[in-house]
C-alpha cells in the first residue's frame, strides 16, 4: 500500500496492480487511491460472484481478469493450483459479466521459446473481438 500512495502522486500514467488481491475491500482500497485498474486473477476462478459484483460496480475500465492457463486449464495462487477449469470457460464467462480487459498467460509456453498459442488466441479473437488482450509470452520472433 505504501507503495501506492507513494508512485500515484508522481506517476500521471495508467496504474495498474494486481497480485494477491481476494476481496472487495481490497479492490475499493486501491481504487480509491487512485490506481486506475485491479487486475482480478485466482479470485476471478475461486469467487466469480465477488469478480463479477466489481466489474458491475466499477466498470469493465477499472477491472482487468488475469487468467493463467496450462495444459488449457486455469491455474490459480501463482500457478501452483491446477483447477479443472478450462480457460476458455473462465475468459467466456468473464465477457458475459462485462469484461473488457485481460491479461493471459499460457503457462506451457510462457518463457519457453515456443511462441503463442495461435489455438487460444483464435479464441480470444472471436468471443473478444474489439476488446484488449495482452497475451504472454511475448513473440520471441517475427
């Protein structure tokens, strides 16, 4: 927190956190100091119902989902909890709450090499067209 109220005052820019971040509380927390977006990521797969209450609250320009995936499926709590829920499933069920910003990572290829995952990017590009993505890993190559 303190470094929040240290970096709003002297940063015009977007400010973005996430990370950690479980309950409501904390979203207004940040909210109400200035931070412009709270990235929702385990609590997005472990409590929709919170995840959806603030994006119906604040607005899908204040609320970004972080969904992190491997073998297609979400995991949570830093990539350590594998959950049987596929990706596609959680990003879907997002859009229909009104979200419009997301941050996702395919954990099998995130650092590899290997490139994207044209198979989820298709799908991001269909059921989220005309809404920002930011993919990882990033293209190691053109």
């Amino acid at each position: 927190m303190d470094i929040v109220k240290r970096v709003r005052p002297a940063f015009t820019g977007v400010l973005e956190i996430g990370g950690g971040i479980r309950d409501k509380d904390a979203v207004d927390l940040y909210l109400e100091m200035g931070v412009n977006r709270v990235i929702l990521g385990s609590v997005a797969l472990k409590n929709p119902e919170l995840t959806k209450q603030v994006i119906a609250e604040y607005g899908p320009e204040r609320i970004v989902i972080g969904v992190d995936g491997k073998n297609g499926k979400v995991v949570a709590e830093g990539w350590l909890d594998q959950s049987d829920v596929p990706m596609t499933d959680l990003i879907g069920a997002m859009v229909a709450a009104g979200a419009k910003y997301f941050i996702v990572t395919d954990v099998d290829r995130d650092g590899t090499m290997q490139g994207a995952n044209e198979d989820l990017i298709g799908f991001l590009t269909k059921i989220n067209s005309l809404r920002p993505v930011l993919l990882h890993p990033v293209v190691s190559a053109i």
